[in-house]
C-alpha cells in the first residue's frame, strides 16, 4: 500500500516487519515465508482519539500477538490516553484485551511466563516498570526507576533495563 518500512524486530525464526505505524507483517525468516498480515488501524489512535501512536513492539507466544503502540509526549498532551500493550488471537485476529494507558512507551517489552514487564516514562512524569498478567493486560506492580525505561531484556529471571540516563537491573519474584 506504498508504507514505508519502519522496522524489524526479531524474535527467534520470526521477523516483525512494521510498515507506516500502522501495518505490521509477522514472517517466518526461515522458509521466507509470510504468516500475517495485520492493520492496526484501530489501534493506533487511543479509545478516545487523538495523536496517532505507531507500532513500537511485537512479540507473540502461544499464538498470540503482543504489540506495544506509543508516541513521545507529555501524557497531558493526550489526556493520558496513550502508551498501550494489545492482545490479538493469532486465530481469530481479534483483540484480546488492551492495558492500561501510560504503561509501554519503552522501546521494548518482555514476555516471560504469564509475566509482561514493560516500561513508561517522560520528561517530567514518573518513570515506572510495570508487571502486567499477560491473560488479561491488568497491572499486577510496578517499580520506580530514575529515569524514562527505553529498553528492557531478560537474562533468566534479572531484567536488565537501560533507561535514558542509566542501567538498572531488577530480579522478576514469582
């Protein structure tokens, strides 16, 4: 449709490709081969409009797709309503359920177990790691962190999490 790629994200054999914000492939790398190929039209303006919040994230586990969608910006400027982790059935590709606004502007997230650690911050707001129930998007905790969380991997159960201006490493207690 003429969309520009705007990223990669790998997982394992799976390639995410995202296509203008709003179009992401799901493709298997191995056999080069397309598996989806989904709009996210929907889902790229909050529940009750306003800006437009590209595609950040992906990973799917058990045949559902979690996508992180969010824009840098003062929560004020949207009235709160942005920075969001959705569910999609890979099956019936619909909407599973979608998070709390203010919980992923990180560059990534991490899915581990029934677990999604994901990361909020800006500029003059509270700068936060939250631990979402991956069966229903609803916030379990969160952790304070310094500064804005940008990216955020797991080795074993300790997340390792670069913020804006520093490394913070924090153990995920089951």
């Amino acid at each position: 449709r003429g969309a520009e790629l705007q990223s990669a994200i790998w997982q394992g054999s799976t390639v995410f490709l995202v296509y203008g914000g709003r179009y992401l492939m799901g493709a298997d790398a191995r056999r080069v081969a397309l598996r989806y190929a989904l709009d996210f039209r929907r889902f790229i303006r909050p529940p009750r409009g306003g800006w437009l919040e590209p595609i950040t994230w992906a990973r799917e586990v058990d045949g559902v797709l979690y996508v992180s969608n969010s824009h840098l910006t003062y929560a004020t400027a949207t009235r709160g309503q942005n920075a969001y982790v959705s569910a999609i059935s890979l099956g019936t590709k619909k909407l599973l359920w979608r998070s709390p606004a203010l919980v992923a502007n990180a560059r990534t997230f991490v899915v581990t177990g029934d677990l999604i650690v994901a990361g909020y911050g800006f500029t003059a707001e509270p700068d936060f790691l939250y631990l979402l129930d991956r069966r229903t998007g609803k916030v379990l905790d969160r952790l304070p962190v310094p500064s804005a969380p940008e990216i955020i991997k797991l080795r074993g159960n300790t997340l390792h999490v670069r913020t804006y201006d520093r490394q913070v490493v924090a153990r995920i207690v089951r």
